[in-house]
C-alpha cells in the first residue's frame, strides 16, 4: 500500500522550479522510496533533495535545515523524517515543501542518525543520548549512558532498540531506560544495523566489519584500511553494502562474511549507501557532491543521477594550487553565481572579514567577524586547522601539513578569487 501512497502523492506533485541541479556539498544520507523510481538524499548544502531517478532530475529540494543533513529515513506513514548538525528533526510531507509538517526538537548536538518503526522514532545524537520519539504526540523519551558521540541507532525484530558511539559500545535499551552493553569493540563506532536474525552489523574506525550474531558472540572481518561510516542491507537479507572514507564500497555476503563486489568509484571519501527496494541496485553519495547508482548484482557503475555539479576550475592559475583547491571546492565556489553550496563562495575573499557575507548561515563563531581574510590568515587556518582557529565552525578539519602545498594553494586562492 505504501508504495502506490508514493506513486500517487509524487505523481499529483507539482515539480518545483527552484534550484535543481544537485547538492552543493558532500552527500551524506541517502533514501530509496518504495516506489523504486524517487530517491531522496540529503547534504552538507544544508538541502533535502527529492529524486526522479528515472528522468535523472531533481523533483523538489527543501533547504530548510541550518546544517548538514545528516540521515533520513522513511516513517510508516509515508513521510520523510530528516535530521542533522542542527539538531532538529523535520518531518515532511511525500514530496516535501517549502518547510516541514512537523519539527521535532530536544537534542543539544547534532543528530548522526536515525531509525523508524511502528510508531516511533529514534534519533542518535552527538549530545551524547539515543531519544525515542512517539509520532503521535512529539513526545520523547531520553536514553543516556554512551560516553561521548552516540554515532548509530536501529531497531531489532522485535522492536527493541540498540545504538553505536564514539565509546565503541552497543547497547541494548529497555522500556524503562536502562541499557545493557551486548558489545564492545575498543574503538569509536559509526554505523549500525540489524541483521534478519535479530543479530547485529557495526562498521568502525579501523575499518573492520563486525558481525555479531544474537547469543552476542563477534566475528571481525577487514573491510577496508579507512573508517568504515554506512552500511546498507538488501532486502533479502543476503548482502550487506559498506563504505567508508576511503572512497572503498565494497558488498559483501552476510551469511559466509564473503567479499562479492568491491565498487570501482571516484575514490573520494563515501559518505552514505543503500539498496533500492527490489535490490537491483545500489545508491552512493559522497565528497563529489554525487548521488550515483550502481548495478548491485555486478557491482558495475550505472553513473551519477544527474549530470556532476560544475567544478572546473580557472584555466591559467597556479596548477599546483588548483590541484590543492580541489578537496576545497566540493563545499566552496570560486564566483558568487554558482547556486547554493556546503560553504559560502570565496569571490573576493581576501580582505573580507570573517562571517560578512550576506546570507550565508555562519556558525557563532564565525559571525564574531574578528578575522579579516589574507595570506596570513587563511594560512593560518590551514596550518592549526578551522577547529582550532574558528572552534565551533561548520568546515571539516582540513590541514595543509606541506609547506609547498600551502604556498600553492595561497598563490592559487590569491588569482582565483578576484
């Protein structure tokens, strides 16, 4: 019945005219809907973007979170509940809109996770707590024990919920709040799932697989040298998709832990991954600003939903420095034309002041304003990095450790952005 409430609702939808040509910024959630033809996904460009997957072009986008988004997940009902570095969970009519049906909000740090069942949602948040959300009223119930980031929330079978975190653990919550620890693996989780079986799936930071069958007993496997952040299982139940920093995606067989397909990407860091419903194909979306599909079967490359954002770069400049930008321009244009994207543009930056430019979103920090922009700044910033230099700033910690590749960058920014 879901899956025709979709057909309908996306159908009868007027497609919006703003702003469809794609994220500004990393990819870092990404949603299938039971009708196999929309996808949703979410970015570091603060937007929600509603897929026709089939005519490869964006149906509406919502930009109405002040932060990354995060996670998405699709509620029993048919809406799409998002959430991210803001804190606040929207949830949203099939479709979307200008602004959420509903807003829920508690949380103190950024939301890292989701999970739906029945009626209710959970969230996994940075503030260190897992809170139990009853849709019928708003209403959530607060579950504290990790210590530090709680990374990774889901449901088991039978309706219980488990959560990951920063702490390494996995726990089991009961009706009354308490929590059990059921797995510990000495370092900082971040994703989670549940397996058919009532047994679990963890991707960490070591980026080694943990499956952990339901008497509690562990089986590690290596996936990758970078840390693992998505996981995705196919309907079935037979495969299960990771990825990680590295840029790696590989799908592997749950029942023998036996490697099927690794995925021959862009080799930029994956942030997010799922199986379509049927289980044909595979979404990604990652640090190319990119929602692409896959054949999950071969493992082959299908390509990006839509044409790749523009990224070309001046002819003529500094070519070491432009080479350096390019990790840079996944969240920042060179020219104030260029839409909305993760971070504001750099047009004219030297001897701007810090948090100046109209309408951009800037964290408190930023905003202060008591920084001006030159080669001494901006070099700064990228020796001690933004968390030291700006505590609190939306920009992912980014150094330029070689000397040569910061003079580089500094000549380049210098004649790029006049």
């Amino acid at each position: 019945m879901l899956r025709f409430f979709w057909v309908f609702l996306l159908l009868a939808a007027p497609a919006m005219a703003q702003d469809l040509t794609g994220h500004g910024g990393p990819v870092r959630a990404v949603l299938p809907l039971p009708d196999g033809q929309h996808i949703v996904s979410g970015s570091f460009d603060h937007a929600v973007i509603l897929w026709d997957a089939r005519a490869g072009q964006a149906r509406a986008v919502a930009r109405w979170h002040r932060g990354s988004v995060n996670a998405l997940v699709l509620l029993p009902d048919g809406r799409i509940a998002s959430a991210g570095e803001g804190g606040r969970i929207a949830l949203w009519a099939p479709g979307l809109g200008a602004a959420p049906a509903q807003v829920l909000e508690g949380h103190t740090g950024q939301i890292a996770a989701l999970a739906a069942r029945g009626g209710y949602l959970a969230s996994a948040a940075w503030d260190g707590s897992v809170r139990l959300w009853n849709l019928a009223d708003g209403s959530a119930q607060i579950l504290e024990g990790h210590r530090g980031n709680v990374n990774a929330v889901a449901f088991r079978p039978d309706g219980a919920l488990v959560s990951a975190g920063f702490d390494g653990t996995i726990r089991l919550w009961a009706t009354n709040g308490s929590n059990q620890i059921i797995a510990e693996a000495g370092l900082p989780l971040n994703a989670l799932l549940v397996l058919p079986d009532g047994g679990l799936a963890a991707g960490g930071v070591d980026g080694v697989l943990r499956l952990i069958n339901p008497s509690g007993a562990m089986r590690e496997v290596e996936a990758g040298a970078r840390p693992i952040v998505a996981l995705s299982l196919d309907a079935s139940g037979t495969r299960l998709a990771v990825a990680s920093l590295g840029g790696n995606v590989t799908i592997w067989g749950v029942e023998t832990a036996r490697l099927l397909h690794t995925l021959e990407g862009p080799g930029l860091p994956v942030w997010s991954v799922a199986f379509a419903p049927d289980g044909r194909l595979l979404w990604t979306g990652g640090a190319d600003r990119q929602v692409r599909r896959w054949d999950a079967l071969s493992g082959r490359a299908i390509g990006p939903i839509a044409a790749p954002a523009t990224s070309n770069l001046p002819q003529g400049l500094d070519a070491h420095g432009a080479q350096v930008f390019r990790a840079c321009s996944a969240c920042h244009a060179l020219t104030p034309d260029a839409g909305p994207m993760a971070g504001p543009h750099l047009h004219g930056v030297f001897g701007r002041r810090m948090g100046s430019l109209p309408g951009y979103a800037y964290s408190e920090r930023l905003a202060r304003g008591d920084i001006t922009w030159d080669a001494t700044t901006i070099g700064d910033l990228f020796t001690r990095g933004p968390d030291v230099v700006t505590p609190g700033t939306k920009m992912p910690v980014q150094r330029v450790d070689n000397a040569e590749d910061l003079a580089a960058l500094l000549r380049f920014l210098e004649q790029a952005t006049r």
